[in-house]
C-alpha cells in the first residue's frame, strides 16, 4: 500500500514538471507587449494630435464628396475645453444660427427660433458620414480604456506600408459616440493612422483615416476621412483648417445661455 503511494506521489511530480514549462509560458506576457503605462502614453500621445491645447477653436470644414466630385461642403467653429466639453458654432449660410454643446458627454442642439434646447445623441448627422460625436473630437484617453492587440503593418493612403501599434478602445460611458474603437497608432510617433468605429450592438458603423499636417514645426491632425461602409464611391471629409488656443468662459458652456444668445461673433 505504502510503495502504491510513492507510486502515484512520483507519478504527480513527473506530470507537474511536465506541465509547467506550459503553464509558465500560458502567464507569461507576450514578448514586446507594452505595458499599461505604455498603452497609456501612447494614447496621449495621439490625442495631442488631435487636441493639441488644452482650450482652443477649430475652424472645421466638413466636405462630401461622391465618386470624387464634391457635393456638399459646411464650415464649423468648434470650441474646446481641457475637461472634454464642446461648443459647436454653425458658420455656412444654410445652417446659420445653430449651436451644438456637449457637456458630460450630454449633448444639445440649439436652433436659431427656438429658445428650448434640443436634446441629441452624438450619433445625430451633421453632414454626409460625419455625426456631431466626430466633430467634437472626443479625448480618447479621458473616454476609453485602451488595451493593446498587436503590432501589425499598415498600408496607409499614400501606399505606403507604416508599422502600427493595433489598441483596442472600450468606452468608460455609455454616452460616447462609439462603444468600441480599434486604432492603430504609428509604432514611432504613434499618431494615428486608421480606426474602425464600432456601434453597441457590434455593427462596424465607419471606417476612418487620418491625414497629417505640420503646424509651426508641429505635426497634428488636418483632416479625418470617413469611408461609407454602405455606399459606394461616398465619403465625407473634416477638415481643420485652423487649431488656435481660445479659452472661452464657462457661460458659454451653458444651454440655457446659448439658447438666449446668438453668438453670431464666435
């Protein structure tokens, strides 16, 4: 009986040391993953691009073009502050007198006879594919958990294969404009390259691809082009024509102010 349990005592040991060269390597990270603090800089990084002051404006241009003839063009005066809140002034003729704020991820549409704010989601059209969610440039990293998925190449739209570093984004509320994002970053710089956008029920609802200008020596974001992912030869463009640090006061953040005021200087 005694000699039975050294027995399978010996054979558990050998089974163990077997196994654990697996189960080491199953815990182990994978090689060259970053770290949690890595994503997180890398995120921030790329906001920079994107939201290189803490409070600004944009002139924001919003172009539709079909099969590449341009059919439709809008310009927008986009006021942010450091905490990710958003004024929206509408500029071209056709849309005069309106206003969009977003304010904790809450958003309202302000009409030019109406003294009611209108409340919206961030999915509301604004023009072609783009929606008032992708013009007030939600911070990622404020908006979403980031996690790293691989490092991959990327033909970009210049055809030319870049390195990327692959994040997958899960949104932290679920007033976002879009539940999930996957992003690739530039391996060096890591500005942005490319990111599917993705609805709550799973649905891909656009495909975007940044563009890159210089700016005083400072390279940032100039344009987002947003693929229709349903019909053909159609895509809409956002232009940021100008990105200049405005600090507005905190009335103008207010629906109840914008609704009594015109704005018309802004």
């Amino acid at each position: 009986m005694f000699d039975l349990y050294l027995s399978s005592k010996w054979m558990l040991t050998i089974i163990w040391l077997l196994l654990l060269p697996t189960l080491i390597q199953a815990q182990a990270p994978i090689q060259g993953q970053p770290s949690n603090k890595d994503i997180a800089r890398m995120l921030q990084r790329a906001d920079s691009y994107r939201v290189p002051y803490q409070a600004s404006r944009s002139v924001s241009v919003v172009q539709v073009f079909v099969q590449g003839v341009l059919q439709k063009t809008r310009q927008y005066h986009v006021y942010s502050r450091g905490n990710g809140d958003v004024l929206v002034i509408f500029k071209s003729k056709a849309e005069a007198g309106q206003k969009m704020l977003m304010v904790d991820h809450h958003y309202w549409l302000m009409m030019p006879k109406s003294r009611r704010p209108i409340r919206i989601t961030p999915m509301q059209k604004l023009l072609g594919d783009a929606s008032v969610g992708d013009l007030s440039t939600i911070v990622w990293e404020q908006s979403y958990q980031a996690q790293w998925q691989a490092t991959e190449q990327l033909q970009n739209l210049d055809g030319v294969m870049v390195n990327t570093e692959k994040l997958q984004l899960r949104a932290k509320h679920k007033n976002v404009s879009y539940a999930n994002i996957t992003l690739w970053l530039d391996a060096t710089s890591h500005f942005p390259v490319k990111a599917d956008l993705y609805l709550t029920s799973g649905k891909l609802a656009k495909q975007v691809w940044y563009q890159a200008s210089q700016d005083n020596s400072q390279l940032r974001v100039a344009s987002m082009g947003f693929s229709d992912l349903l019909q053909s030869g159609k895509h809409t463009i956002i232009n940021y024509q100008q990105v200049t640090p405005i600090k507005l006061q905190d009335k103008y953040y207010n629906p109840a102010f914008l609704s009594r005021n015109a704005l018309s200087g802004l």
